[in-house]
C-alpha cells in the first residue's frame, strides 16, 4: 500500500535527519542563497531509494537533485515531489517545525502524501478514507487518529509563515478578520488546517511545488483547499514558466473548509 511505503521512506529519512541535527553540522548555500546541509542530502538520498524501488515508473522531482540539475519528464502527468527537508532555516536554527515532505501528483493534482516532522513526534498522512495524524516514537507509529478540518466557530485562526511573513499577508490576514495568527515553519501549516487546529493559510511570497504538495495533499484529503491567485484550485507540475523557474509556486491562500472560503474573496 502506497500510505505505508511513503510512511517508512518518511521515517527513515527523519532518523537520518535527527541525527544530523544532534550534531555541530555545517551549513552550505545553494545559488539562490537558500541554506542547505548534509541532512538534506542524505535525506533525500534515503526517498529516492524507496520510491525507485517500488514505483521505478514515477518520475520524481526532488528538491537537491532538481538544485544539482537533475529535472525529470513529467509530460506523463504522474509524478512524486520531495522534500527531503522543508523548513532547513527551522533546522538550521535548531528549531522543531522542519518536515519531511513526499507527495504524489496525478494531473496537476495532489492525491497522496506525507508530512513528517521528525523533532516533534508527528506525523500526517493522506489515507484511502480521508486523512490522520500519527504519533511517532522511536521511529514507529505508535498511535493514529482521523483528522478533518473544521467548521470555523466564532474568531478565525490563522497560520502564517514564522520565517518567510510578508506585509501582504499581514494585510490581507487583517483584511479577512482573523484574531489568532499562529506562526510555524514548514509544511506544518497546512496540517494545522487539516487537523481543526486553524482555519486559513495566506502565502503571499514565493514557494516551490515541494514545500507545498504534500501538506496540500493532506489539506484536501481532510476536507480542505488551495487556492491560486485566480480563485482556481492550486495546481502542480508547473513548467516552462515565463515569469519565474520551473516548479515555482505563486501566491495562494488554503483554506480549511469550502464553507469558510466561500464568505472571502479567493482571489489574492
């Protein structure tokens, strides 16, 4: 079954990453000045060799490989996108909310994937029914739970990025009324929508497909969704882009219930 393969390619690269991150690693920086470390590397390293194992077929665009040049043909319109390491300024700063990230997109959209942050025990996954939670110790899941997201009631939660905040987001969360902003790094967010723990994601600065996919995944296998600027569901495999690289993300806002998007201007 695909939810357990994701899941142990997830866990094992999270123990290669835990590992690192008990240690004085150093920090190198790729050409957009973006940092990367050791973790990722080996991270990734451990994905790719679980997914070619069992889906050689797949094309998989992976975060480091794509940076080394590595892009792969997904005309097919089936494809993984990897994360081995989402959040690494989080790592870096020897912060919890950095994830593990694998995602599987069938025609521009995100149907499976698997968020898994390592420093805190948890992990959320898209299932056949819908969506859960996993508790992680010692490397196994040890407890799981349905999620889904929730029916907003009285003041609106939001989540926002604690590394990469914009004024635009600050503007358009004042704008939408939301009286609780959370901050967290990573896909984490997404996966605060798809647990009932918020109600709103605003992302007004860039992303890539990887940081995004595999909480998006989740998101929408727990009721929720995300929107791109037009107000049109968010969309995966995006090439030959004239304003920007291969995979680049614009704006969106996901949303934890259609209910609550429905009251707001989708359009950003």
């Amino acid at each position: 079954m695909m939810e357990n393969i994701l899941l142990q390619a997830a866990l094992e690269a999270g123990e290669k990453i835990m590992s690192v991150f008990r240690t004085n690693f150093d920090v190198d920086y790729k050409n957009d000045a973006s940092p990367v470390t050791v973790a990722d590397q080996a991270g990734e390293a451990i994905i790719l060799e679980h997914l070619q194992e069992h889906w050689p077929d797949i094309p998989v665009v992976a975060e480091e490989a794509v940076s080394a040049g590595d892009v792969p043909d997904i005309s097919g319109g089936r494809f993984f996108l990897v994360d081995p390491l989402d959040g690494t300024k989080e790592f870096v700063n020897r912060r919890e909310d950095f994830t593990v990230n694998i995602a599987l997109v069938e025609a521009g959209t995100p149907v499976a994937g698997i968020v898994y942050a390592p420093a805190k025990g948890v992990a959320y996954r898209t299932t056949e029914g819908g969506a859960e939670k996993l508790t992680i110790i010692d490397g196994k899941a040890v407890q799981t739970a349905s999620i889904a997201c929730r029916v907003r009631q009285g003041a609106m939660t939001a989540v926002a990025s604690r590394s990469f905040n914009t004024p635009e987001t600050d503007a358009y969360l004042k704008e939408i009324g939301a009286t609780h902003i959370v901050s967290v790094g990573s896909s984490l967010k997404f996966c605060l929508l798809a647990d009932g723990t918020a109600d709103v994601y605003p992302r007004m600065g860039r992303t890539m497909e990887w940081d995004t996919a595999a909480g998006d995944a989740v998101l929408r296998a727990a009721g929720g969704m995300t929107y791109d600027p037009e107000g049109l569901p968010f969309s995966y495999g995006k090439t030959g882009q004239q304003h920007d690289s291969d995979f680049a993300n614009p704006h969106f806002i996901a949303w934890g219930k259609a209910e609550i998007a429905a009251a707001f201007s989708n359009a950003i």
